[in-house]
C-alpha cells in the first residue's frame, strides 16, 4: 500500500511557521499526518527551525493527493 501524499498551507501565523507556507508531506506511519512530519518537511523546504509544536493539523488547509 503506497504511503498517503498530501499538499499543506499554513492558514495563519504561528511564531516561525508563516502564513503561505506550503509543501507536500508523505505520512510515514499512518493515514494521519504527524506534526513532527509537518515540521520537518517545511524546515528542509525552508531551511528553517520551525518546532513540531507549531504544526497542528488546525493550522494548515490539508488536500490529500493520492
């Protein structure tokens, strides 16, 4: 079974996470995408030190794309 993609944006501010800020995130372990997943996506796209705790799921308009 392939591991789910999905496109993220950041709908608001929230310290160093932007509004804007977007990238494609594979779920690792399941279904549901991981804030550390989120983090870590937007810190290598970004080059940035965005902590997990600023990537829950309310903050990101989330499209599934397979």
């Amino acid at each position: 079974m392939a591991k789910p993609l999905y496109k993220i944006t950041a709908k608001k501010n929230n310290g160093s996470l932007l509004k804007g800020m977007t990238t494609d995130v594979v779920a690792q372990y399941s279904s549901k995408l991981r804030q550390q997943e989120i983090a870590d996506a937007l810190n290598q796209k970004y080059n940035s030190n965005i902590h997990h705790s600023k990537c829950g799921l309310t903050n990101f308009e989330i499209q599934k794309l397979n």
